[in-house]
C-alpha cells in the first residue's frame, strides 16, 4: 500500500516537471509572452475594480471595499504599464513609452522579475479578497498569483543560466538586463 502512493506522487511530480519544462520553453521562444499574459491580468484586474466601483452605495456600506477596489483599479494600470511591449502593444507602447519609463524610475522593483512576481502575488491575494463577485475574484487572483509565481520562477531559471537575454524591460540606453 505505501508503495503504492510514493509511486503516484513519483508519477506526479515527473509531470509537474514536465508542464514547467514545457511553459519555460514556450515563454523562451517568445520573452514577451510573459508580459501578454501579465498584461492581461492587469486589465482584468481594472475592470473587475471598476466594476465593483460601479455600485456608489458601497461607499458608505462597505467602505474599505471601496477603496481596496480603487486601489486594484490603480495596481491593474500600474501592472498594464509595466508590462507593455513594442511586440504586442504597437504604437501604443511607443506612446506610453514615457510614463514607463517615469514608473521604472519611482518604482525600480517593478524592473525586476523578482519585483513583479511578488506584486502580482500581492495583487492576486487581493483580488481573491475583494472582488465584487467571489468566483471572479477568486479565478482571477488565482490567474495573477500564477504570474507572480511564474515571474519568481523565471527570475531564478535566469539568474542560474550563464547565457545572458534581453527578458524584459530596459529603461533609456541602460545595457544590463533586467530581472
């Protein structure tokens, strides 16, 4: 019977392994992956925010709601900031290029990896907390929690590799890599 249940986790955890080998090789073909997927969990951090914002009353019944979901609807821009990339933002990226770089100049840990994961930890555990609707609340801090771990991961894969690869973000002729 023991050996029976070390066995299935044997099995588990060959497969775990296998699925982040396989995610760290589909983000490698295309660093800005990451930042689509971060970026998509930003806006949808500010909808969900805006849209418990919508209802006023909740200013005076639940009052620390209210500004916890001005605070997600403020996280989500910053994290929609952060994450814009020329591959997939266009001339929307050339456009906010500025305050990009105004953000990374107030806020260096969003410049890393590191940085980034454990704000989109943070933001997740709040979006599960917080939202107007407990099973969107729930999927979606769990999606940015996911990111936060992923960008913690990524940063730790990077720092162990000797090669050296543009993964993210520079800020105005700034050589070293980020994260």
């Amino acid at each position: 019977m023991q050996r029976n249940n070390s066995d299935g986790f044997g099995a588990l955890v060959k497969v775990a392994s296998s699925q982040l080998q396989d995610l760290n090789q589909y983000i490698e073909q295309a660093p800005h992956r990451i930042n689509m997927m971060c970026f998509g969990g930003g806006a949808g951090l500010v909808v969900a925010g805006a849209l418990s914002m919508i209802n006023i009353f909740n200013i005076f019944d639940r009052t620390i709601y209210y500004i916890v979901n001005g605070y997600q609807v403020f996280f989500g821009i910053v994290t929609c900031m952060t994450e814009l990339h020329p591959e997939f933002a266009g001339v929307w990226h050339d456009k906010l290029l500025h305050w990009q770089a105004w953000m990374h100049e107030w806020a260096k840990g969003l410049t890393m990896l590191w940085g980034r994961g454990l704000f989109y930890l943070f933001q997740g555990m709040l979006c599960t907390m917080c939202c107007f609707n407990w099973y969107i609340g729930l999927v979606l801090g769990l999606y940015m929690m996911a990111m936060g771990a992923m960008c913690i991961q990524q940063h730790f894969k990077n720092r162990s590799s000797v090669q050296v690869t543009q993964d993210y973000i520079q800020i105005d002729g700034d050589s070293r890599p980020l994260g």
